[in-house]
C-alpha cells in the first residue's frame, strides 16, 4: 500500500454509493460488524442517515467511515469500519477524533457502542478514547451460520 494520506470530513450525499460498496464488502468478511451479506447496495446506499456521518477520504476513495446516531436522551449510538486494506494506519482514530468533537459541539453527553467480544482492534481503539465496558449482551446477535455471538456495551461520557 503506497503511503497515500487521508482526509476526514462529513458525508454528503455524493458518498452514499461508495459508503454502501464499502460496508457491503466489511459486511462480507462476517466479523466485525453486525451486517452480513447479502448487502442491497443501493437501498442501503438510500438509507444512510447523513447527520453525524464521517467519511476518511484518499484521492476520492472512500476508505472509512463513522455514524453517531443522536437520540432524543442525549446520547449517541456509535459505529464505524475502515476498509481492510486501511486498518492499523490511524483512520479508525480520527474519524473517532472528528466524531468525539461533532457529539460534543451536538451536546450530547454520552456516546454508547456494541462491539463483538473478539474484536480486540476496535475494543482497544475504543478503550484508548476512554469507553468503558458497561456490560455484556449473552447470545445477542444470530448470525448467518446459526452461531449466537455476546456482544460488549461500551459507553463514553462526554
Ligand atoms: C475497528 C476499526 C474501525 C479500527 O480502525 P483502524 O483504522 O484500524 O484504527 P486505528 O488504525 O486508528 O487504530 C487501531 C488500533 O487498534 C490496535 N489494534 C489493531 N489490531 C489489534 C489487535 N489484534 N489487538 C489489539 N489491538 C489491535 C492498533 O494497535 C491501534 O491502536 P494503537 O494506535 O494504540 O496502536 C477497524 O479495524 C475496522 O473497521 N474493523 C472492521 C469493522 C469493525 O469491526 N467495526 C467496529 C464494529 S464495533
């Protein structure tokens, strides 16, 4: 991977396909994130809530992405992927930056995430932002292979 840098900002409306093209190919890895394929591209592409979006951007490539998902209690739910071949660079670390800046300006005091227990990558990127483990979901999530996977509550007061 040449060293190419890259530029976090709120999505537009421009993003919505590349944002879907790049969750349906981290959904296909079914790992990280709840999603498995099939992904419908375009309708998940429709669907994006743009409000609290971050995208990480090289040469027009999107590369990653943030959402928080502000309720109406002041709290925001949290999820993000980075393209595999982005991962370990520090892309996941300023779209968390871009975002922990966003919530505050928002007023919102809390941000709140789920994360699968074995995702060590993500849970250590969120630890070292201050969220802490808040609880543990048992056989939360049914995934395609019929395995019931735990999810980890982490929370971050602002
Ligand atoms: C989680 C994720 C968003 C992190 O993005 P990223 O761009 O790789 O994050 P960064 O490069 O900014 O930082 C990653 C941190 O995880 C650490 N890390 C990476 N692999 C690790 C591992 N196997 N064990 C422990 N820590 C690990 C890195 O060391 C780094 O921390 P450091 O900067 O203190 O060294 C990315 O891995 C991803 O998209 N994964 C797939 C989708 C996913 O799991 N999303 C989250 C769902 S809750």
């Amino acid at each position: 991977m040449p060293e190419r840098n890259f530029a976090v900002r709120p999505a537009t409306d421009a993003d919505r396909l590349p944002l879907s093209r790049m969750f349906a190919a981290v959904a296909e890895e079914r790992d990280g994130i709840a999603t498995e394929p099939p992904v419908d591209v375009e309708a998940r592409a429709q669907s994006f809530d743009l409000a609290g979006t971050f995208v990480a951007e090289v040469e027009g490539e999107i590369v990653g992405t943030l959402h928080v998902e502000a309720s109406r209690f002041g709290f925001g739910e949290l999820g993000m992927a980075v393209a595999r071949p982005w991962r370990g660079r520090g892309v996941g670390t300023a779209l968390m930056g871009a975002a922990l800046a966003w919530a505050r300006e928002q007023g919102l005091h809390k941000l709140s995430l789920s994360v699968f227990p074995h995702n060590v990558a993500a849970i250590a990127l969120y630890r070292r932002f201050g969220f802490v483990e808040e609880g543990r979901r048992i056989k939360q999530f049914r995934r395609a292979s019929g395995e019931l996977w735990d999810s980890i509550e982490m929370g971050l007061l602002l």
